[in-house]
C-alpha cells in the first residue's frame, strides 16, 4: 500500500515534468529550471516514501 509520501512525491513528479515541457515549449528558462527542480524533488520524495514502506513491510514481517 503507497504511502503519502509516495503520493505526493509522485504528483510533484508530474506537474514538475509538465512545467518542464511548458517551459521548454515557450522557451522560458526559468519555467523550465523551476519544473526540473519539481521533478527531482519529487523523485525523492517518492524513493523516501518507497524506502518507508519497505522497512515498516519488513518490520511487520520480522514481529509476525
């Protein structure tokens, strides 16, 4: 089960890659940049929230 780190990492992921491409498309640098930024923020937002999960699984497996 996702977690809402893994959530909101991924929704940054993809309204940062969005502001990248608009940026790009318009040619504005820093629409770009600032989209770029987003996605990379939320990259690691979502590998914290997976690297969570996966030790709360193995926790849970090692008390049953």
């Amino acid at each position: 089960m996702w977690n809402k780190d893994e959530i909101k990492g991924k929704g940054k992921k993809i309204v940062g890659k969005v502001k990248e491409n608009l940026g790009n498309a318009a040619d504005d640098r820093r629409a770009e940049a600032e989209g770029r930024q987003q996605r990379v923020e939320g990259e690691i937002q979502e590998t914290y929230g997976k690297a969570k999960r996966k030790v709360k699984e193995s926790v849970d497996e090692a008390l049953d």
